[in-house]
C-alpha cells in the first residue's frame, strides 16, 4: 500500500473543506484533500438544485480566495428582501439603500459555485487532491493520524499531522474518533424548485410565511427565481410527487401575484431539516469545520456562511502559529480558534433558532405575533439594521476582510 505525509489533511472537499483548502494553499504545509465524489459527476449531477445566498462577508472572502470574478459572473445580486404573510397584514423591507450598503448579498447555484471551487483547487500545484477517495479508516498512531483513502479499487495511507473533518453532517470521521453531536430533527422539509414568472424580479428576494412553512423565493435571473420552501416531511413528499401543473396552481395559489402568472416550476427536491451540533469541536490534531461540526436550518441562509468564514478563521490561525514556530496541529492552538470563533457560532446558531421558532415552524402562539413582528421591524429603529448586518454576515471583524 502506498504511504503518503502530510501536514494537514482536509477530509471532505464540499464547499467549506475546498475553502479551506484554497486558504492555506500559498502556505509551505504540505496540505491534500480527500473527496468521495467525482467532482465531474459532483458538479454535473441533477440531483442538487438549491441556490446559496451569499452574505456580502462571504462575497469578500471568495474574492480573497480568487474566485469571485467566476462566481460574480453568475451571480444574482440580492438588493432587497421582502418579507410579508400569507392572507395576513404585516409586511416589511430591508433594501441595502436604505442600510447605505451596495447590496444585501447575491444568490449562486450551488453546483456552480462547487464547479467554482473544486477547479481553483485542482489547479493549485501545493494541493494534493484525492478524489474519487473516500476515508475508511481514521486512527491515531504514535502522536499522528493515519488515514485508510480507498476509491473501490486501490487503496492508500495518509499520515497528518492535522486531521480536519469537513465531511459534512453525517461526518463519519466525527463518529470515528468518539465525537457525539446533539441532533434536532425539525421533521421539516425544504422543498426546493426553479420557478419562472412573467415579471421581473429586480434583484429582489422573497421571504414569505406561509401556512405551511417559510416560503423563500431568491432571484436566479431577469424573471427566474429558486422557491424554498419549508413544511412538514408528509406535505413536501405529497408536493413532490405532484404533477407540474397542480405544483404550479398551488405555489401561485400561495405565493399569489406579486410577480405576475407562475409560468413553470422544475420538479421539487426535498430536502431533510436537521440541527447538528457537535459537543466537542477538537481532539489532539483533528478539527471539526462546516456542517460537521454545526448543521443549521436554512431560514436564515447562513450554513455555508458560517461555515466559510470558520474556515478562514481556522486558517488565519494555523497560518498564524506556524509563523510562531507553535506547533499548529495541538490542542491550545485549536482551542484558540474555537475561542475566536464562538461568538460568531453562537451567535448565528441563536439567530437561526429565533427565526425557526417564531416563524418557520406551525406554532400557533407564535403565528399571533407573526402580523406585529413584521410591523415592528419598519417601525423599531435599529431592528432593520440588526437584521441586515446578521444576514450579511458582519458581526466579526477579522483580517481577510
Ligand atoms: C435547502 C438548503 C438551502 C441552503 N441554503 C443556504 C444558503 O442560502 N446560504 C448558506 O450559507 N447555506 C445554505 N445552506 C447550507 C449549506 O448548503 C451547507 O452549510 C454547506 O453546503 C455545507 O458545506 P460542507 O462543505 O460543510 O458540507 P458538504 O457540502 O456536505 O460537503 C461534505 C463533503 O464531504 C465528502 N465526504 C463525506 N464523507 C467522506 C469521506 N468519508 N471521505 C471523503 N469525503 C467524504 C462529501 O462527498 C461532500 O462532498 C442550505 C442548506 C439547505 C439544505
């Protein structure tokens, strides 16, 4: 079997170990990434249709990566949110006008930002890639980790010194090394379609509190839009099933006619609503990032948000105590990221908590103060403000902003 050293190794090159990969790949760490997925197959398959919103924090990262001037070239600015209830009164806006900002953020399709990300790091010659190579085993041996990489046929062994485990929510590596995380199950799923109006969005996106559950209506061009929309896992599986046509009575019969006639609706995915989160973050040389070490519901968009910017923490970090002559993979100087990253985390996790409760799920306490929680927002000062910048993503000052 073949044996290959490294100074870090990134298990799982989703959106979030990708990141963190482009962000260490100018440093002289020896630095792989193993991926599952064919990343051809990854980036081209049908069966993810959601679009990602970008806070305009995330927008500066992807630049300091080097990649915005691709992704920007596909992206749909998000200039306002309008925020309103089904067959109720309350209704409110946030425009990046208003808040003296250029724009709130922008909207991606998720495969293509993938594409995105997955090419930079192949190209970076410091990077080693492994794809299609999944961990099968994980294991500490004399003070370092070594990684059992197999792709159905051959198999190798990795050593790190840094193991990080972006492998997502179900990440089998935080199973493996004797990591439990927390798991709400919201029995809520989202339900994600491409719809097509007859008028024109405007760089407008839509939230929009339906009785079934959240209902988000992003741009993704001139008069098409990406539908979220979060209900109980027996209704998204019946709206799934459903024919175009009674899928499209009943999104128009919701969403109403605001952006004129609902002219065609792809078929829904459904996709499960789960809160994850891990109980501990880091053990000696491994560390947790992304979904597997917090899994977020998305009605506040900030998953992948969050998600990146742990990343350029970690990285600034480990970049930083290398720079010291610290050793980078112990655990003093993983408990300072995670000290540096906490109050980001937390307050992100609370964000996203709040919302879920008073708005996403059927809480009929709740629905009473739906109407006067939306008035509030035009009317209290500062609460708009608040809103933007936690939806932006700019609670954190940090240096690769
Ligand atoms: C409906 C919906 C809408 C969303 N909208 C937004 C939004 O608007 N904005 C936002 O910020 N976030 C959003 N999110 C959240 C966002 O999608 C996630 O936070 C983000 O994709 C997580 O990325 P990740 O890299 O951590 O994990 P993943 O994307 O799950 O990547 C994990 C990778 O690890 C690989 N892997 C797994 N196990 C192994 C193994 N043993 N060996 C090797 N590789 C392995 C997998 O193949 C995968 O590529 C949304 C989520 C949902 C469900």
């Amino acid at each position: 079997m073949n044996n290959q050293s490294y100074d870090i190794v990134i298990v799982g090159g989703g959106l979030v170990g990708n990141s963190l990969a482009l962000a260490l790949a100018e440093s002289s760490l020896r630095v792989a990434v193993v991926e599952a997925t064919d990343y051809a197959q990854k980036t081209e398959s049908t069966d993810d249709n959601r679009a990602i919103g970008l806070s305009y924090t995330s927008q500066r990262i992807l630049q300091k990566l080097g990649v915005w001037s691709q992704i920007e070239a596909k992206a749909h600015p998000i200039d306002s949110v309008h925020l309103s209830l089904q067959g109720r009164f309350g209704v409110a806006t946030i425009s990046a006008a208003e808040q003296g900002l250029d724009s709130l953020g922008c909207n991606i399709d998720i495969q293509y930002l993938q594409k995105i990300l997955a090419e930079k790091v192949r190209l970076e010659k410091h990077l080693n890639l492994y794809t299609p190579y999944r961990v099968t085993l994980c294991q500490r041996v004399e003070g370092q980790w070594q990684l059992t990489v197999s792709n159905g046929v051959s198999s190798q062994n990795l050593h790190a010194r840094l193991v990080v485990a972006a492998d997502g929510s179900d990440s089998e590596l935080r199973r493996t090394v004797g990591i439990t995380a927390q798991v709400w199950d919201y029995q809520q799923s989202a339900l994600v379609s491409r719809l097509t109006f007859t008028k024109p969005l405007n760089s407008r996106s839509y939230e929009r509190f339906t009785r079934l559950g959240l209902m988000a209506i992003l741009p993704a061009g001139e008069y098409d839009a990406t539908s979220i929309w979060c209900m109980n896992k027996d209704q998204a599986a019946y709206w799934q099933a459903a024919d175009e046509r009674i899928l499209l009575q009943q999104l128009q019969s919701v969403w109403g006619y605001r952006l004129g006639r609902l002219q065609s609706a792809t078929p829904a995915i459904q996709y499960p609503l789960r809160r994850i989160e891990a109980n501990e973050l880091y053990r000696d040389g491994f560390i947790l990032i992304g979904n597997a070490a917090q899994t977020l519901h998305p009605v506040a968009a900030q998953g992948f948000n969050l998600g990146l910017r742990s990343a350029m923490m970690l990285a600034e970090v480990l970049l930083w105590s290398q720079k010291m002559g610290r050793d980078y993979a112990e655990s003093a100087v993983l408990a300072e990221y995670v000290a540096k990253q906490a109050q980001d985390r937390k307050q992100i996790a609370r964000f996203t908590h709040f919302l879920v409760s008073r708005f996403a799920k059927e809480n009929e306490f709740f629905k009473q103060w739906q109407p006067l929680a939306l008035c509030g927002l035009e009317w209290v000062p500062g609460a708009k403000f608040l809103l933007a910048r936690l939806g932006l993503g700019g609670a954190q000052k940090a240096l690769w902003v």
